[in-house]
C-alpha cells in the first residue's frame, strides 16, 4: 500500500514526459520564426528586382541578370539556389486583354500564368507593367523531416518611371 502513496518519484515522470513536447514546440517555433523572417526577404527580393528594372528606358539581357543577382542579395543570408524568379513585361492591350511581351524566368521557377484581374488599375490600353513572381523553396531545419519542404511566393507589380511601357530589346512589342 505505501507504494501508492509515495509520490517522490513524480515530478521526474512528468518531466521526462513533458520535456520532449517542450523541445518540440521550442524547435517548431524556431522554424516558424525562420520561415516569417525569410517570407518578408522575400517580399523585398520581389520588390527590389522589379524596381530596378522599372528604372530602364528599355531593358537589356544584362540589366535582368543584374536584377536577378540583387534579388539574390536580397535574401542573404539564405540560400540564393532555392530560389525561383519569373519576369514579365506585359503590355494593356484593351480593357479585359494584355500580352506577355518578354519573359525571363530562373530555374527552380515556372512562367506565372495567372490571369490578372482589374487591368485598369494597372494602366491604360498601350501601356505595360513588369511583374516580377519569386518563390523560394523552404525546409525547416528542424521539423523539416515532419513537414518536408514548402514554397514562399510573392508577386510585385510596377509600372515604369520614364515609359508608359518597359520593353525589352528584341522583344516584338
């Protein structure tokens, strides 16, 4: 009967029991907080690529390698190869149509082919944007044997600064 009573033993239980739920949890949040951190460098990558390349008069194979390469800068300190960016300057052709005029996309990245909506908010009918699609291909370190890999997408869009319209030289539009 003593051996029922006798609780000596008890908060050694619980915490063998507890402490690996803690660990977890700690690691797990350790993950989340490097997955928000790498989401707004990826926001900024976007940002920054298009900015740049809305600066041109008319856009050149080197000024997008150099767009690319600042986009890669922009996320230090992770990892440049796991990410993707799709360029494309689109030119308004009518208020419900546009035209994908030149495209560059990196490896790890497919063409964005989603249909924009609201192109009126975008420009006028002859007029064009860049919209600059990154993703970056996260594994947590930690709970990324649970969880596996997930994909960090963001889209910017900007219109140039000198032309109603960036184009690309040797690009039809």
């Amino acid at each position: 009967m003593n051996f029922y009573k006798d609780n000596r033993g008890l908060a050694a239980i619980e915490a063998a029991l507890i402490f690996p739920l803690i660990i977890t949890v700690t690691l797990a949040m350790f993950d989340l907080g490097n997955a928000l951190v790498l989401n707004q460098k990826i926001i900024s990558a976007s940002q920054v690529t298009s900015d740049l390349l809305a600066r041109e008069r008319s856009i050149s194979q080197t000024e997008i390698e150099q767009a690319v390469m600042a986009a890669r800068l922009a996320i230090d300190p992770y990892e440049g190869d796991n990410l993707g960016i799709d360029i494309q300057g689109i030119r308004i052709e009518s208020d419900d149509d546009y035209n994908v005029c030149w495209e560059h996309t990196t490896p790890l990245m497919e063409e964005n082919n989603d249909e924009i909506n609201d192109l009126d908010k975008l420009g006028a009918i002859n007029e064009g944007f860049i919209r600059v699609t990154t993703k970056y291909r996260f594994t947590p370190h930690f709970t990324g044997q649970l969880i596996g890999h997930f994909d960090l997408k963001e889209v910017s869009y900007v219109r140039g600064r000198s032309n109603a319209f960036v184009p690309m030289e040797g690009s039809p539009c």
